[in-house]
C-alpha cells in the first residue's frame, strides 16, 4: 500500500496546487478543496459532467421504466425536482471527493466513491418518495422502488464508465507510445506481481521512462499465466534464458532485467539470475524498498548490498524524525563512510542545522557536494578540523551549540592501526576525549560514539582503543547522572557498537570490486573468516535509533548499545557471490586465494564478552551491553598514563596501561 501511495500521490507530476494539498495536507482539507473547485477548468468540466449524467440518469431510469406516456404525466414534477436535486447531488460529489480524483489515474478507491454517492443519492430518492406521499403533496409515489434501483444502476454506470473509458483510452495511448518510442528499451521484470505493478503503473503515469515492458518473471506459482496490465507472466525467475530466447524468436531483443523486492530475496537466489542476465548482456537494476526508505520510482543499480544475507531490521522512520527535527546536530568524521550517511539521515529527518566536522578537505567537499543535491531546510555548514586539536574542537563546538553530538571519526583499519598503534591512540583515545569534553563543555544534550564490535574481547589496537574510548564516555555518563541537581537533565554519552559496514570505507566489498574488475585474483585472508554485516543506512538509522532510546522520557540508564547483526557471513561466501553478482564464475574466471589472517584479525567477531550482560530495550535491532564502568578518577589516571608514554614514546608503558585498563586486551604489539 505504501508503494501505491506514493505512485498515486508523491510521484504524479499532473497532480499540482490544490489537488496536492488536498491529498497530503491534514488540516483544512475540505477548505483547500472547496476554495480550488473552480480554479481548474479541467475540474469545472468534470462537474458540469456529473451534473449532466445525473440529471441524465433520472430522465433515462424514468423513461425505461414508465416510458413515454408515463414520463410525460411526470415531466412537470420533474422539472421542478430537479434543478434542487442537482445541487444536492453536487455537494454529494464534493463530500466523497469526485471532483479531485484524476481520471486518467481512476481506480478501485475511485469507484468506491462513486457508489458511496450513488447510494446516497438513491436512498435520498427513496426518502424524498415517501414524502410525496403525503396527500398535500404529490398523494402517490413519484419515483418508485423499481425507478430508484433503475436510476442508481443507471447513475454508477454515466459516472464510473466514463472514467474507466478515459483511464483505457490514456493507457492505450501510453502503450502506443512506448511501443513507438525509439528509445524504450524492452524490459523484463522480475518478482511477484504485486511488486511488478508498482513499476508498471509508474510507466503509465509517466514517473518512469524509456522502458518498455514485455513479459514478468515471478517466483510465484499463483502468477504464473496471469497477465498483469497487459503485460504477461512469461515463467518463473529460473526462466530466465528461455524467455529472452523466446521472445528474440519474435522479434523484441530484451535488453534490461528490473528485480523488484522479492526477487532479491535471498531465499530466490538472485545473484544465479543476475550472472545469467550479465552473460545475456542484459543491463540491470532494481525496484527500491519504500520500507528501507528509498525513492520509489528512481531504478538504482543492483548492489551487493541488495544480496545480504539477512533481512534488514524495520525502523521507526517517525520516531527518528520526531527526535532530530529541528536540532542541531555536530557529525565529526561526516567525510567517511558512516558519517556522511548520518549526515544524509538527519537533513532527511529534519534537523534544523548541521555541522561537519572533518580534517580530510577532499572528503568533506564530497559530502557537502552530495547534501546539496538534495537542498532541504537543513542548514549545512562544513569545517575542517582535526578532533585531536582540543582547542580547535572546543571552539566549533561551542559556537555550533549543539544538541546532538555524533562522533563517527576515527582511524579503523585494523592492519594499519595495528602498524601506527600510537596515532591510534591519538585519534582513537585522545581525539575521542577531545569531542566528548567540548560536548560537555557546550552543553550538548548527548553524545553519540560510533564504536566497534573489535571493541569486546579486544585483539587488535583498534578494538583496545575504541574500549578506552567507550569506558571514558561511560564514565563520563554516570558522572553526569550523579551530579544532576534537578535543573537541566544532564548529558547522556552512550556509544553504539556495530559490525562491518558493507560498500563503506576500507570494507573488503570496495577492495573485492576493484579485485574483480581487474580480473582477480580475489584475496580472504582464511577460508573460515567470518564476520556480521549491515548495510550503511540501517547501521546509521539503527545508531540514531539507540540515542532516541537514551533520551527518551524515561532517561534510559544504557550508555552502551549493541547493533543487532543477525547471522555472521563467511567473508569467502560474500567473495563467490560478488563475483557472480558481476557475470561471472568463482574458480573458473575468478579466482580466490587465501592469503592468511593479517595482525589484530581474529577469525570470528563478538557481540559481547563473556561478563558482559545484555537487554532487551523494546526496540528491534538494538540491545543494550552493561561493560564494566570505571570510575571516571580512574580512566583519567589511564589517560595521563598514556600521554605520558607518547610524549616519550614508551610503548611497553602504553600496553600496559591498555593492558590495566581493557583486561581482556591481547595484541601482537606487546611482542614487538
């Protein structure tokens, strides 16, 4: 259903000025209505229409039904019914919305109006009947129960036919069009019917172009030999091959392959019939989700995302625009991958201002380049800063007076951090202290640290870091909450940790892309290597998701949340199936080859240590950690420890104080 509101409503370019309001506005919409009737002449002559047939209607259920003798007897009361009647009958039409509803659009909803006023229209009938019966009136039945149930059949048919006949006579046009249109590339579409007649009505609106439809290809039993707005079910999903030879055999050479939802559904095999699509030459793409809150109508490319093995967590889209409408908010890191998606989410959900702070110049011109394509209330500013500049950091901060801090930046590379362990610290730990100081400092409602499921049981320098990083914010947070005094409620610091972030920044699915084009081979560090996977937009809906829970009304004692991941995947899994995604066969065009576990890697990723409780906070995809939370005396004595051990570049030090402050700490740098 959302899909059909969106095509109906958001996505028809002939629906302008009052006929938007009407349908979108939610105060004021008969006033809207009723101060637009007159100002389209398109509407005017669909009143004077109705008008018409009505009075037609009448006139003609009198004459079958009395025929000519008894029409004359009553064409005197006739006339005098019924210039009132078609008055009556008019505010009828406007109360059940005929006036606004688009005839080349006309639809179920649209006849269901009709016999809603028809049907009040004939019992009106029936009552204004038994009142002329009264003798000082007309002392007999003027119209009669015969007449009446002739006029209601009579007046469904003048107003709904019309209608109906002018939507066929604009969809045949259309297919004319296309049918004539040289640059209409024949289009397969796959997936269920329901999901198919989302495209094609937007090709009969006009919303998507230049493709022509010639058959569906559904994994559903129940489509098979159906047709679907004159567009036939030609097989299933696995028929591919066969359907395009066939239809070559009749002179229309398939040149596009659309998958709606269900055909991406893992449990169909998608990636088996994109191979196939790729070897035929066929271009592809899909139908984007209205859940996952993507454009309806705008075909995308197909993804590895759209293959992932799990089913993405439904969000509460109102719950996340109610809590970032009109704040202003601070994205640090917004140039990576995570930070400018949560940029893009909170000018999406309405934020009143936003400020970007990034130390990369190419990538913060990226992001801002990319929010300006898309222009909304929003005001975005852009700043280049280092979050290790404490002072620099304070300063922003301060002057952006924020309410929401999301600190998403960071170095994350595992090899590398593991290799440049100090400037690890210095971004991971130090920088991180730096962001949560000023927010304090600023007065922020929350701080939001992006962290990292490395984070638990750490093995590496990044999960280490991200700890400390994680045990500072949550000292911080209980500090806070202590010393509240009953003014403004104090600050909440929480951080969300997640897995892998599939097509983002350093992930293997950029690296396995790059691998792929250049004919491989296509490098796993271990065959059993297996890690959780979420695409970037529901990790960063789900992140904002677990901040709208620790503010919520009942100030959520949580400073920790845990990403629901769902199944790990075998990294060797998602590099079979990215090549197939690209046309071609693991092992025979592409090879993959093992290169062994690199430092800091561990062959499976955790969701929490083995003391380390966790609950269910009543929102799918989010789960609340409960670590251990140290003194806040306690993680600034690590602290000066470790600056004290980078300003003298005592390693050994520094581990060890890793090492006192995340126990289950073990990394290969002890041993350099």
């Amino acid at each position: 259903m959302a899909y059909i509101f969106a095509l109906d409503v958001e996505s028809r370019p002939q629906i302008e000025g009052d006929d938007r309001r009407f349908f979108m506005a939610r105060g004021g919409l008969y006033g809207s209505a009723m101060r637009g009737l007159f100002s389209n002449p398109r509407r005017v002559l669909i009143v004077v229409h109705d008008l018409v047939m009505t009075a037609a209607a009448i006139v003609a259920a009198f004459y079958f039904r009395f025929e000519d003798v008894g029409l004359a007897e009553r064409f005197h009361g006739l006339l005098i019914i019924l210039p009132g009647y078609l008055v009556y009958a008019g505010v009828v039409y406007w109360i059940f919305h005929l006036y606004v509803a688009k005839w080349r659009f006309a639809s179920l909803p649209d006849l269901w109006n009709i016999f809603r006023a028809v049907t009040v229209l004939a019992v009106s009938l029936l009552i204004l009947d038994y009142l002329l019966v009264a003798p000082n009136f007309y002392g007999t039945f003027f119209f009669g129960k015969v007449t009446i149930l002739l006029y209601w059949v009579l007046q469904m048919f003048f107003l709904g036919g019309p209608r109906i006949a002018y939507r066929l006579f604009r969809h045949a046009r259309t297919q004319q069009h296309h049918a004539r249109s040289a640059d209409a590339v024949p289009t397969l579409l796959a997936g269920r019917a329901a999901d198919a007649e989302v495209l094609l009505r937007a090709i009969e609106s006009g919303a998507v172009t230049k493709i022509r439809p010639v058959g569906i290809l559904s994994p559903s039993r129940a489509d098979q030999g159906q047709s679907l707005r004159g567009v036939a079910v030609r097989g299933y999903l696995t028929d591919l091959e066969s359907t395009v030879a066939a239809l070559a055999g009749h002179d229309i050479r398939v040149a596009r392959l659309v998958l709606t939802p269900t055909a991406l559904a893992p449990e169909v095999h998608p990636e088996t019939m994109l191979m196939l699509a790729r070897r035929l030459g066929l271009a592809t793409s899909r139908l984007p989700s209205l859940d996952a809150g993507e454009e309806a109508l705008r075909l995308a490319p197909v993804d590895v995302e759209d293959l992932l093995l799990r089913p993405s967590v439904k969000i509460d889209y109102r719950r996340l625009e109610s809590f970032i409408k009109d704040k202003t908010i601070v994205v640090t890191g917004g140039g990576g991958s995570i930070g400018a998606e949560i940029c893009d989410r909170v000018v999406n959900f309405g934020a009143d201002r936003l400020v970007i702070l990034e130390n990369s110049e190419a990538a913060l011109h990226a992001v801002l380049e990319k929010l300006a394509t898309n222009p909304g209330a929003t005001t975005v500013e852009g700043r280049i800063a280092d979050i290790r500049d404490r002072e620099r950091i304070f300063r922003l901060i301060a002057q952006a007076e924020p309410n929401l801090v999301f600190h998403a930046a960071a170095l994350k590379h595992v090899p590398l951090v593991e290799r440049e362990w100090d400037e690890g610290i210095k971004t991971n730990v130090l920088g991180s202290i730096n962001v949560a100081d000023a927010a304090v400092a600023a007065g922020a409602e929350a701080m939001v640290m992006i962290s990292t499921d490395k984070a638990i049981e750490p093995v590496s320098v990044l999960g280490a870091t991200k700890r400390l990083a994680e045990m500072y914010c949550q000292a911080l947070d209980a500090n806070a909450a202590r010393s509240a005094n009953g003014g403004k409620p104090p600050i909440r610091m929480i951080a969300v940790r997640f897995g892998n972030v599939l097509a983002s920044n350093g992930s293997v699915v950029p690296k396995f892309k790059a691998q792929i084009e250049a004919g491989g081979p296509v490098t796993v560090t271990h065959p059993d290597m297996v890690r959780y996977f979420m695409t970037i937009r529901e990790a960063c809906d789900l992140v904002i998701t677990a901040a709208s829970h620790a503010l919520g009304p009942t100030r959520a004692a949580a400073s920790v949340y845990v990403l629901n991941m769902g199944q790990p995947i075998k990294i060797v899994d998602l590099a079979e199936r990215m090549i197939r995604l690209s046309g071609l066969e693991p092992g025979r065009d592409v090879d993959i080859v093992f290169t062994g576990i690199r430092p800091g890697e561990r062959l499976n990723e955790i969701l929490f240590a083995r003391e380390e409780p966790s609950g269910d906070i009543g929102i799918a995809g989010v789960v609340a950690a409960s670590p251990v939370c140290p003194s806040i005396e306690a993680v600034h004595e690590w602290v000066a420890k470790i600056r004290r051990g980078l300003e003298l570049s005592e390693r050994a030090a520094i581990v060890g104080v890793l090492r006192e402050a995340v126990p289950d700490f073990c990394s290969e740098v002890s041993r350099s």
